[in-house]
C-alpha cells in the first residue's frame, strides 16, 4: 500500500462478472464503445487495485454498455440485470468493509426495472447505477416517469455512467456518431452524453419532482459546466418549455448532486489546472459535492496509481486539509448514511 495517497472510498468502480463478460462477447460488444477490448476484472484483482490506491471501500456498478445490451432483447436485459446484481449484493456480504453496490436496472424495459428496485434494496443495494441513454431513451424522458418517481420515493442515490450517445424515434434505436469508429467512444462522446442527460433531467422537470434522490455526476460532469449558464439562461429565451429559475438550479445543484473525480481531472502537469478546477471555479461546486473515483478496471490499476497520485498533488492546489479528507472519504460516507436504503 502507497502510504503516500490518502485513504479513500471509491464511487466509481466497475465489475464484470463471468457471465456479463460472456454475454457482452457473444451479443457484438467484444471491443465495447470502440475501446480495444472488454478489460479482465476479478475479486481478486480489484482488492488488489483497492491496496494500491489505498481505497478503503469500493462502490461497484456495471459501466456501458449497461445490463441491457441488445435493443429489443428484453428477456436477455432482465437476466443479466439479475445477475449482475445478485453478483455485488454477494460480494457485498463477503466483503462488507470493502465492497457496496449501485444495481443496475434493465432499462428501457421499464415493468421490469420496478421490480428490480425492490430486489436490489431488499438484497441491499446502497442506490441505482443508471446510464445516461437506453438505446436512445434519455435520463429524464417521459417513458422513465414510473422509475424517477419510485427511486424518489425510496430516496435514493443514483449514479450516472455514460454510454454511447443514440436516439430513438419511430420505436426503432440508432447509433448518433458523427466520426463512427473513428474515435474511441470513452475519449470524448460519454462527456457528451453525460451532459446530454445532465441538462434532459433538468429541462424535463426530473429534478423538479424528484427532490429526494441524489445524483453522482461522473467525470467532474463530463462536457456540462459550460453548458450550464446557456441551457438554463436559454430556457427563459424560447416559449414552450420549462422555464428554469438560476437560483433554483444551483440551490438543486447543491443539495441533490455530487461529482466524482474519475478519469483525467487534472492536466498532466503538476498543479490544479484541468477538468476540476473549471467544474468548482466556473459553477461554485463545493468540496462537499466532489467524490474520488478509480473507473477500474476499464482505469488499470497503474493508472488508477498514476492518477490518484496526480490528483494529491492537484487537490492540494485547489484545497485544504480538510476539504480534501472530505473529497476522499467523508462526503462519501455521509452520503451512504443518508440515502440508506434498508
């Protein structure tokens, strides 16, 4: 263990258990979002990356493309969703100390994610781990109505992981990327998206109705915070949809969401310049809102060290002692106790 890095509580954190990885290989997502391959990923090796990192507690969810792979393959969604959820709430009580879990739900098919919610609580699910699109069905669209308000009901915590960007119309989904293949989806099209879901939440009213649920933005809101002034300024521009009131917004921003810090947060040079700092800078986001995170394993675990040691070096630009302990662990644990689902 690198006594150097501080002790930390880890929200985004993926696992792929033996027959999700199957199923992601046999249904045309070998080389999923365009990267070069499905990482490895087991117990072992992810308590491994937690001793590296000093992590003192991983929160596991299911990353893109989510637990329903396959458009119109309903029955296959409800069965690897299952899986994949009986697989954590298994690890979790292994590894109480070590391991929590956001479930997966087997979105679009929305009758079948309301049953889930009850199992995955009953089974001890700390929150929901949803993706920003569901073959081109949007974090905020109508058709999600039933889930928001049920997941509102329970209070509970819902991380977001972005996925590749799609639209749906006319019942049929397709893929929206303009350079194809070029690129490799992760690099810059699930900040996208994860704006895309961010501002849909908003403008369609979700946030509005659901106070009680807490979101986790990932990636320190992807491509969001130089949105944020002209999405909600441009409501009050054009007639016809939810006007947004700025004081209302940031009030909500404040009290229901948090962003995590996986991925590049800083530039590769020694400071506080890079992703975080324009999040906090540009929107006011307190460190009580910031959250660590690893995206191991699709994060390898001398990356996760590589960045975890820039992140040290970076916080330290940006904030104090006590900020920082909160970033790595406190804002974490307050949370959990918080929306506590049992």
């Amino acid at each position: 263990m690198s006594t150097a890095l501080p002790p930390r509580i880890d929200v985004h954190s993926h696992f792929l258990p033996p027959d999700y990885h199957d199923a992601l290989m046999s249904n045309g997502h070998e080389k999923v979002d365009g990267m070069p391959g499905i990482p490895p990923w087991s117990e072992t090796a992810h308590l491994d990356m937690m001793k590296t990192a000093n992590v003192t507690k991983s929160m596991l969810s299911i990353s893109s493309p989510g637990t329903h792979i396959v458009p119109g393959k309903d029955i296959l969604g409800r069965s690897l969703t299952r899986h994949c959820n009986a697989f954590a709430a298994d690890l979790k009580k292994r590894h109480p100390d070590k391991f929590g879990f956001w479930a997966s739900l087997p979105l679009p098919d929305v009758g079948a994610a309301m049953t889930e919610i009850d199992v995955a609580i009953e089974e001890g699910a700390d929150g929901f781990g949803l993706m920003t699109n569901y073959h081109g069905v949007y974090l905020g669209s109508s058709l999600l109505d039933g889930v928001f308000d049920k997941l509102n009901s329970v209070g509970a915590t819902v991380f977001i992981h972005p996925t590749k960007p799609c639209a749906f119309e006319y019942g049929r989904t397709t893929e929206t990327l303009p350079f194809g293949d070029q690129y490799p989806i992760p690099m810059f099209e699930f900040l996208f998206d994860t704006a895309r879901a961010f501002v849909n939440l908003f403008l369609s009213g979700t946030v509005e109705r659901c106070p009680r649920i807490r979101f986790i933005i990932p990636h320190c809101g992807g491509c969001m915070p130089p949105l944020f002034t002209r999405f909600v300024r441009f409501s009050s521009v054009v007639p016809g949809g939810l006007v947004l009131q700025p004081q209302d917004v940031r009030r909500q921003l404040n009290e229901q969401f948090y962003f995590d810090l996986a991925g590049l947060a800083f530039d590769g040079v020694a400071g506080g310049q890079g992703q975080l700092k324009a999040l906090v800078e540009g929107l006011e986001i307190r460190s009580e809102r910031l959250l660590y995170g690893s995206d191991f394993p699709f994060t390898q675990t001398k990356f996760v060290k590589d960045f975890a040691e820039r992140m040290k070096d970076g916080l330290e630009h940006l904030f104090g002692e006590e900020d920082r302990e909160g970033i790595y662990e406190r804002n974490a644990v307050k949370l959990l106790e918080e929306t506590k689902l049992r």
